[in-house]
C-alpha cells in the first residue's frame, strides 16, 4: 500500500477538503464492479475514520479498517493486540 521512501504522514485523509495526516486504512471494494479479491484504498485520519467507513459500509463495500503502516496509530494498536488478544478493533 505505501511506497517505502514515503512517511506516514505525507500520507494525507482521503476524506474531501481534509490535509491531516492519514492514520488508518480503509480497504473496500464494490462487488457490482470489483473481483472480490481486488481492494480499492482510502486514508483516513482519526477524525474522518468512522464517516469513512459508515460511507462504505453503509453500501457494502467495506472489508477492512487497519492501521496505517508507519503511522503511531498502528504502534498504539500493536501494543493493544499484543497486550489483549482478540480484542482487535475492526
């Protein structure tokens, strides 16, 4: 997903308008046009996060929320995981 000469935070929200620094990963695909396998990607900051994925999800088309690569969201998150399996926010 990102490009290894990239940071995380040149990474930007995909939501319209927004420049904070994306922190998650929005994985969709709309089964009407897309092999199930295929995944379309949006950022998200923390703020736009939950209407992002309300949009996709709202039509189906959302498979998967995680952390951004890089980003101190997916630090925050391992610790969580690791410190509480199965407690994974999705």
């Amino acid at each position: 997903m990102t490009h290894p000469d990239i940071a995380a935070d040149a990474l930007v929200c995909s939501a319209r308008g927004c420049r904070a620094p994306a922190r998650w990963v929005l994985r969709w695909n709309n089964p009407r046009l897309h092999t199930p396998e295929r995944r379309k990607t949006w950022l998200a900051c923390a703020t736009h996060r939950p209407s992002l994925g309300e949009f996709l999800d709202a039509r189906g088309f959302l498979r998967e929320v995680a952390p951004l690569a890089g980003s101190p969201t997916l630090e925050e998150w391992t610790r969580t995981t690791e410190s509480q399996p199965g407690e994974r926010e999705d």
